[in-house]
C-alpha cells in the first residue's frame, strides 16, 4: 500500500526534503551506498552557489568574503543605538501569540512578525524591511524574497528534563540554508551564544566521505535528530574530517549573525537559567532550482499566512491525540513572559 507513494517520495528527491525516517528512497541503505546522499550534496551546493552570486553582487566585499570562507558573518553596531533600543522596547511590550518548543531542559518561545504583528512595531517592521537588511538575507539564503522572521527568547535550564539538542554540535540540513540573529541581549558563557565551526559549511573530500558513510549508517541506525536529516558530529567526527574548533559568538546586544547553517553549529552551553532574546529570521527553499525567485510582498505575506494555518493545523492534530503540538500556543503575551506554572515536559518533535 505504502509502493503507492513511491512517486511523491522520487519526487522529493529534487527538494529539500531531508527526513531519512520519512521518505523510504532518501533513507535506502542501498541507495546511498551508491552515493545517493553525496549526489544530493554536491548538486546542492552547486546550485546554491551559483544563486548566491546572482544575489551578492551588491554585498560588501568583506561580509561576503567572511560568508563563503567562514560560513557565517557578524556586523557589531548593526544598527544606531536609538533604533536598537527602540526595537528592544516593542519587543518587551508586544502583545501577541506567543508559541513554545520545549527541548531537553530549555524553552523556546517565538512570535511571528507577520503584518499584523510587525504594524504596532514600527522600529522593528523598519529594520525588517531595510535595504540593508533585505540584501544581505537574501544573499546568504540564495533567495530573492524576505525570509521568515521572529521575536525568539531562548530559556535556558527553565525546566526538567535532559539536555537541550541544539546544544549538540549539528548541521541543520544537507544544503546551504540561512538563519539569523539579530540580538537583543549580550550573549556570554552564561546564556548560550550562538556557536559555530569556521568553515565546516565547505564541501571538502573529507566532509562528503563522512556525509556518505553517515548517510548509511544512520539508514540502519541514527539517533532521531540525524535521522530527520540533521546530523549531528561528534568530537571524533570533527577529527576525522581535519576540523578545528567551533568558535562561541559571545558578541554584544545589537550584533547581527547571519550564518549558512548547512555549516556544524551548536546552541553554546549556558552556565544557569538564563534568557537570550534575539529577532530570529530564516530562509529556506527547494535548491534544487537554479532560479532565486522574484520579490514579491505578496508571496511573502502568503508564506507567514501559510505558516500561521500550518501551526492551526498542527494544534488540531495533537489535541485529537489530546497532546499539545511541539509549537503549541502559551498564555504569555511577549516573549519575555514567563507563564507559570510549567506543565511537565513533553519532548519536541
Ligand atoms: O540558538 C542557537 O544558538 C542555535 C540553535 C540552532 O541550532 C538553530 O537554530 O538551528
Ligand atoms: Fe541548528
């Protein structure tokens, strides 16, 4: 009955689909024996490449530079330190739906700077919507188009339960794709910086040797995350592909990181219970096609109406199982709330 989908999971051969566990075909031992997942690597990049270069061609020399060798670029002083603070303000202020991930012991919470939302945030909705901004995203994501956007507080050690995930050393996916943070508090030792290996989103023989006895491996037996597509690399990993060490971003409020988290990174360990507040965007999409997509507000304003039914869906899904979604909403009305008491911890998907 299953052979029935055959099809659609060929077809997802040329997306972004990634799960090992969910599509039979990209998690075929066999199959990847033969280099199926280095082939899907390699045409990947390829392609990617050639649509940052068609969107670069305005970026600072520098900032492009950092962001092919290193993988990742950081502007201090983003912006006049009215503006951040103004964009700190409504960030303590808005009252919208929060949404919360519990992972391991932490807590993500995260509002959606759609329109309705972003219009009561002017500071905010400028930034989002500047040239600077929008040209430097779109460069690092290949994609001709606003990436998703986010108001996040990270809370570390809010709640019982194992380590958090993301503080294992990863790549988010098999293709280059963009994540950013713009901070709203200093990152140190003590709240988890945003951690990150110098490099490790290069496709060198050594990384597809690895990504290829990977991709067989976690075909009989990968940890969850790695089956999902995110494989995770431990220390002997690193040595085996020559790897130095990941570099902890302990920058201060007001820096912008934009990083290809194809790349090996990590939630860095946070010393105590703490909170780091950031606006969070990313940016992903099929790389398989060649073509950056056209700037279309309207597009981009469907893509956060899409998210908001998809995270409606989701809520139905898992109160018929009488769950709540691994998004589900919470009572605060900012990020910075903490709504007490905690219900006991349920693991994300
Ligand atoms: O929050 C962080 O510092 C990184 C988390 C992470 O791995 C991700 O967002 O992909
Ligand atoms: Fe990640």
């Amino acid at each position: 009955m299953k052979l029935l989908l055959l099809p659609l999971w060929i077809a997802q051969l040329f997306t972004q689909a990634k799960s090992f566990k969910n599509n039979p075909v990209i998690g075929n031992a066999l199959l990847n024996r033969c280099g199926l997942h280095v082939l899907r690597i390699v045409l990947a990049q390829a392609i990617m490449r050639l649509r940052f270069e068609l969107l670069g061609f305005k970026i600072d020399k520098k900032l492009k530079q950092d962001f092919y060798k290193k993988g990742f670029m950081v502007i201090e002083q983003a912006l006049p330190d009215d503006h951040f603070t103004a964009i700190k303000n409504e960030v303590a202020q808005v009252q919208a739906e929060v949404r919360e991930c519990k992972q391991g012991d932490t807590l993500t919470h995260r509002i959606l700077l759609d329109e309705p939302t972003s219009t009561g945030m002017p500071a905010t909705a400028t930034m989002l919507s500047s040239e600077h901004y929008l040209s430097l995203h779109k460069f690092a994501s290949g994609k001709n188009n606003r990436p998703v956007s986010y108001i996040q507080t990270i809370k570390n050690h809010f709640i019982d339960g194992p380590s958090d995930p993301q503080k294992n050393l990863h790549s988010d996916t098999f293709h280059p794709t963009m994540k950013s943070w713009y901070f709203l508090d200093d990152c140190n030792a003590d709240n988890g910086p945003f951690t990150y290996l110098p490099g490790s989103q290069r496709l060198t023989l050594a990384r597809l040797k690895w990504e290829y006895q990977k991709s067989i491996r976690i075909c009989e037996n990968g940890d969850k995350y790695s089956s999902n597509g995110s494989f995770r690399a431990t220390a002997t990993d690193l040595a085996s592909m020559g790897m130095g060490e990941p570099v902890s971003l302990s920058v201060p409020a007001n820096t912008l990181v934009i990083a290809n988290t194809h790349g090996f990174h990590r939630r860095g360990d946070a010393a105590k219970r703490s909170m780091r507040t950031e606006i969070w965007s990313i940016s992903r999409s099929n790389p398989y096609n060649p073509l950056p997509g056209i700037d279309l507000p309207t597009l981009a304003k469907l893509q956060n109406k899409a998210l908001v039914w998809y995270r409606m869906y989701c809520d139905r899904k898992a109160a018929k199982r009488g769950a709540e979604s691994s998004w589900h909403i919470v009572e605060a009305r900012n990020t910075l709330d903490d709504p007490q008491p905690q219900p006991a911890r349920k693991e994300a998907a």
